[in-house]
C-alpha cells in the first residue's frame, strides 16, 4: 500500500490519493478527480498493476481508481498525517489485506487472459513454428504424422513451408534421427562409430565439448548398467586428456564422483543418471550436425528451433520490463506460466 503526503506528490514522479478531497494528486499542486473521501477508521491501500502498468487505489476493500504509471523505476510507499497525535495503522501483507488482492489478481490474470486469446494467429504460422521444432530435433516420424495431419485437417493447412521456418530444411534429418535414438537408448559407442562414418569433421578434435559430452554418457551407461570396473577403465583411458581443460573439469568431476555412491542416482550427482542428461548429450550432437550445413547462414540456430527463440525472447522481454520497473513486481518463470496454462 502506498500514500504519499501533498509536499510529495507535487514532486515529480510521485502520486497520492488525498482523504481530506478524494483527489488524485500527481507531480503537481493541483489534484484531479478520482474517488471519495476518507477519514477515520476507513481503510484505505494501494498497490501497482505491473502488467497492465497501473497504479490502484482502495477504501474499506474496494478499488476506487486507477491511474497509469507513467514513471519508470522504483516506487516506494509514503504516508502522510495532517495533525498532530494522528496514528495510522499499516500492513505491508503480514497481516490478510480487507481489500481482496487474490481475487483481484485472478481477475486481471483472466482479463489478460481473455486479451491474448483474442490475437490471431494464422494457422499457418503456428503450424511452421510446431513444425519447424520437430525438424530441428530430427524427429523425423512425428514431423510425417505432423505434415499428414495438416494436409488432411478441416481446413487442410498448406503453404508453412514456405513462412521462413526452412534454414535447416530436411538437412540429415535422417541422420540426426538415428543418432538421437542411439544416445537415448544408451547406445553411445554406436553414436559415435556412426558420427565417425558420416560426420568424421565432428569429433576429428578428440579434446573437443562434443567428444567430451559423448565420452562422459558413455561412462554414465556403463555406471547405469552396473558395470563400474569397466567404467573405471573407461574414466581412466578417456578422461584423462581432459583433465587441464578448466572449462570440462566439473563436468568430469562429477561422472567421476558417480563411483563413489553406493546409489549414485539418489547422490548430489544423480542428474547425470537421468534421461534429460541423455537429451542434453542428443541436442549436442544433433546442433553439430546442423552446423556442417554448407547452406546454413546463421550458425548459431543450430543451437535452438525457432519455437526455443522465440521463447528466449518472450523470457528477455519480461525480465527487461521488470528492469524497468525497478525490479520490483511479480518475477517472469516461463515453467510456471507454461504448467499454469495446462492445469
């Protein structure tokens, strides 16, 4: 909740919702219309809207305005008294507010909501993003069930191919797709002997990240498979030229420290038993690939599909909206926003 006193809120940046006019006062002497009066016992609190960029007031629960923030940075409560021996009570959240911020917040998320919703897309371009991520990742069965389905939905979805989701193209699409199932399968020295076959340029440099991430999944294999002399042996012959390499020691480290559990999957490196450790070992190896494209422009879109981009995107601009507002304001976790609209 903030008021502010009439002395500061005739400074710049500042704005106060008076009791003794019900006006709103705002970087200026002169106040301008915008709710009742209060006086004793009235209850009366304010708060900031930052996705909409508001200001709100409210008396005994009930919003009675709002205004545009039209500042940037951050905003800090002030309250003013007009006599002496005045007391005021105040609740920054400790104690449940009268007014019934939860409602307020579910209704403004609706209403946002409802405001996204009403965005068109063209189907086609939706079509080219989904598109355009399963092509990136070589799933080259989905990508034809995908295709099939758009030709024969009501109305059949044509012409996407052609919205700019095409720098890859179907470049090793095969390739990468027997590659990814490979790895994910725990089938690594297949991996490899195929990359060595058909992309000999990738792991030519045996000290390189890829060579690296291949050779740790393959020691993570043998410790899943209970085979811990043998991964010892492996550790020992293919870590080792690793070692004075800073950027790798903590990843070499920690496949390591897999021997000295009893039940490495339940220890502090047990994520490298998980199955997004073998999808991060199958992105690699699937972004090299794409980066041996002799049409490819821009190499630095092997790394992500466009679906990935965009949401970086969407990612930055909040976080350089909170910013802007001084940090303060709800914080942006894409996760949270993703799993809220599928619940």
């Amino acid at each position: 909740m903030f008021h502010q006193s009439r002395k500061a809120v005739w400074e710049a940046n500042s704005f106060g919702y008076h009791g003794d006019d019900g006006k709103l006062y705002r970087g200026q002497g002169k106040g301008e219309d915008f709710g009742p009066t209060y006086t004793t016992g009235d209850t009366v609190g304010g708060g900031i809207n930052y996705a909409s960029q508001k200001l709100f007031f409210t008396k005994n629960g009930q919003v009675v305005g709002t205004v545009e923030k039209d500042v940037k940075g951050r905003l800090y409560p002030t309250i003013a008294v007009h006599s002496q021996n005045e007391e005021v009570s105040v609740n920054f959240g400790k104690d449940p507010f009268l007014f019934d911020i939860k409602a307020y917040e579910a209704a403004q998320r609706a209403k946002q909501d409802t405001s996204i919703e009403r965005i068109s897309i063209p189907q086609t371009a939706s079509y080219g993003i989904v598109r355009s991520y399963l092509q990136h990742y070589g799933y080259e069965e989905t990508l034809n069930v995908f295709d099939e389905a758009s030709q024969t939905s009501v109305p059949p979805v044509t012409g996407f191919h052609d919205n700019g989701f095409n720098e890859h193209a179907m470049y090793a699409l095969t390739h990468r797709k027997i590659l990814r199932k490979l790895i994910m399968d725990g089938k690594i020295d297949d991996a490899i002997s195929n990359l060595h076959e058909w992309y000999p340029e990738t792991i030519q440099d045996d000290t390189s990240a890829i060579c690296l991430m291949l050779h740790c999944q393959k020691f993570i294999e043998l410790v899943r498979a209970g085979r811990l002399e043998e991964a010892m042996e492996y550790g020992r012959s293919r870590f080792e030229k690793f070692y004075n390499l800073k950027h790798y020691e903590d990843l070499v480290k920690d496949c390591a420290a897999l021997l000295a559990y009893e039940e490495p999957n339940k220890s502090s490196v047990g994520y490298l038993l998980e199955e997004s450790q073998r999808e991060k070992v199958a992105d690699a190896v699937n972004a090299i690939i794409l980066s041996t494209n002799p049409d490819l422009k821009d190499h630095k879109s092997c790394l992500h599909s466009y679906l990935e981009t965009l949401l970086r995107q969407l990612s930055a601009c909040f976080l350089q909206k909170r910013l802007l507002n001084g940090n303060q304001g709800e914080a942006f976790h894409l996760q949270r926003v993703l799993l809220a609209k599928n619940t």
